[in-house]
C-alpha cells in the first residue's frame, strides 16, 4: 500500500499522490520521525503561527477572511477528517501582518458583521424569489409571506444594529 510521505495516510493500490498534501506516495514510511516536505517553498522562519485548527472548513474560512482583508497566509497540515495521526492544520502568517492577522478575525466576532451578513443573506433570498415568482405563480400567498418575514426580519436587524452602535 502506497504512503503520503507528509501526512502519513496510506492509500489503496494504484493511487500516486496525495489528494491533500499534493505529494508524491512512497511505497514504505520511514522509521524516524521527518519534517513534513514544504510544498509551498517558503521560509518558515519569517512565519508566525496565527492559529491551528483541527476542522479544515474552518481553516479555509479564517484563510478566506485573511485573503479578503489582503494579508497573505500560508495553510499547512491537517487532512481530511478522521485520519489518525495527522497533526492539525496550521495558520501561518508572515509576522509583518501578524497584527493586522489578529485584527481580521477578531473583526469578524464583531455583532455588526454578524448582522451584515444575514442582511446579505437576506437580500440574496429576495433575489431567489423575485427570479422565482413569475414561474411559479400558483406560490405567490407564500411567497409573499416570506417576503413579509424578510421585512420584518430586516427591521429587527435594524433596530439591533442601532442599539449596537449605542453601547
């Protein structure tokens, strides 16, 4: 059975790279413990670890907060879930934008963001039914009742926004 030499996972006969790590399988994992290969090519010594985590949804969705705010992040480790013996996924960033790192994502523990984001949500729902109302005319009483809900789901948003920006 061939053997990420990364992450250790042993995979079925016929396979030839690893489907996380994107290395080459060996045939046989060495005795001694090694360093995990550097994909990516960088130098881990400039690198701060910003946080590890042990589900990789949430490591894509904190690199993806990072992406948007413009600080670069190197994601390495981990695998897919329920492997045994694979370390944790681990956040690194280049230690100048370390701060700028932390700030990211404790903005987005914000209530306000929080807030904006269902109000997106809420406004892509209402694009959903206006792009489906007019094919499906034998739902308009429940369409409008969720419209109705959207309403007044977004006046509570509003109302909660303000007593935010209040305190």
């Amino acid at each position: 059975m061939p053997f990420c030499p990364s992450c250790g996972a042993e995979f079925r006969a016929g396979f030839t790279q690893c489907n996380t790590c994107q290395v080459p399988l060996v045939s046989s994992l060495e005795t001694e413990e090694e360093e995990p290969a550097n994909p990516a090519g960088f130098d881990e010594g400039a690198l701060q670890l910003l946080s590890s985590f042990n589900e990789e949804s949430q490591a894509a969705f904190v690199r993806h907060l990072l992406d948007a705010a413009g600080v670069p992040s190197v994601l390495l480790g981990g695998h897919a879930q329920n492997v045994a013996g694979c370390e944790p996924y681990r956040l690194f960033v280049d230690e100048d934008y370390f701060e700028a790192a932390q700030e990211t994502i404790a903005s987005f523990h914000s209530p306000t963001l929080v807030t904006g984001q269902v109000e997106g949500q809420l406004g892509r729902l209402r694009n959903e039914l206006e792009r489906i109302g007019p094919e499906h005319s034998q739902l308009l009483p429940q369409l409008q009742a969720v419209e109705e809900g959207i309403e007044r789901l977004q006046a509570d948003l509003d109302a909660l926004n303000r007593a935010l920006e209040e305190e």
